[in-house]
C-alpha cells in the first residue's frame, strides 16, 4: 500500500473531488442500470456547483491521496446532536481491494467523533449485498428501507455506534 494522506478538500480542489465521485460512482450506477434520468442524484452524475453548494453550507468533505493524487472521497453531514450521516464515500475502481476504503471508513469515524457523534449513518442501495455486507463487517447495522418514488431502487439505511 503506498503512503497516503487523508485531508480536507480545499475549494480549489472540488473539480477534483467530482471527477472520483463520478468514477467511483460510475461502476454502481452500471451495475444497477443508474442513468442521469432514472437516478439524477446517483454520485455518477454529481455535478460541481452541487458540491460547491453543498461545502458553503458546511458538509465536510475529505480527499484521500497518494501523493498529489487525489483516490478517494467522503463527506460528513451533520444531521442532528450527535447523528452524522457518511455520503459519497468512494474509492477510484483501480484502487480497491487495497484497504483505502476501509481507511477512510475509519477515518470517517474518528472524524465524526471528533466532531461530537455519537452515530454515524449512511444511506445505500439495499439490494447492493456486496456493499451492505461490507458496511455490516465495518461495524454497521441495518436499520430499515424505504422505497422513495424518485429512485430505480430500495435505499437501505445503517447505522454504527461512535465509541
């Protein structure tokens, strides 16, 4: 595993941030048959003044790098005292199985504990099994679902406990 940094996104560096989300995004969005029309909101199809907005209004957003290199991303929203909910948690495809994600994952923790959680949740596509057992063998676990008209598919929702 090559050296890395994990590291708060500058304003200069969200066009960057967009590109490893629409690529790590990408791979879902095939799988699962996610277009920009059935599934506007899919990271796939993140736009840069989504981003922008959504930094100025205070969510946290951090790059992971190798060197210059920016190969993963997560943002933390503060939903209520002590709930921080994880989004955009990905890692570019030709860096996976490499244990970045599970680095960041647990960056995201300390960084969410740091900040006052005492939970952290996440919201994903429930019939995703791969990415739903990986979150349950990270410390998650399952909550419930909800069918949302807008969206191709069932949104799952977990939770782990900030200790």
């Amino acid at each position: 595993m090559d050296l890395y940094i994990i590291r708060e996104i500058t304003d200069d560096e969200i066009d960057r941030a967009v590109k490893v989300i629409r690529e790590g995004f990408k791979t879902v969005a095939e799988d699962f048959g996610l277009t920009i029309d059935n599934c506007p909101t899919n990271g796939a199809f993140i736009h840069i003044n989504s981003l922008k907005k959504w930094k100025s209004q205070g969510k946290a957003m951090y790059g992971l790098f190798i060197g210059s290199k920016m190969i993963g991303f997560l943002e933390l929203d503060r939903k209520d005292t002590g709930v921080y909910e994880l989004e955009k948690l990905t890692i570019l495809p030709v860096y996976r199985h490499m244990g970045y994600g599970r680095i960041l994952l647990s960056f995201a923790k300390e960084k969410a504990k740091e900040l006052g959680a005492k939970k952290l949740c996440i919201g994903i596509i429930e019939e995703n099994s791969v990415l739903k057992n990986w979150y349950s063998e990270n410390g998650f676990v399952h909550t419930g679902t909800k069918k949302f008209d807008t969206l191709p598919f069932t949104v799952g929702f977990m939770e782990a406990e900030i200790k």
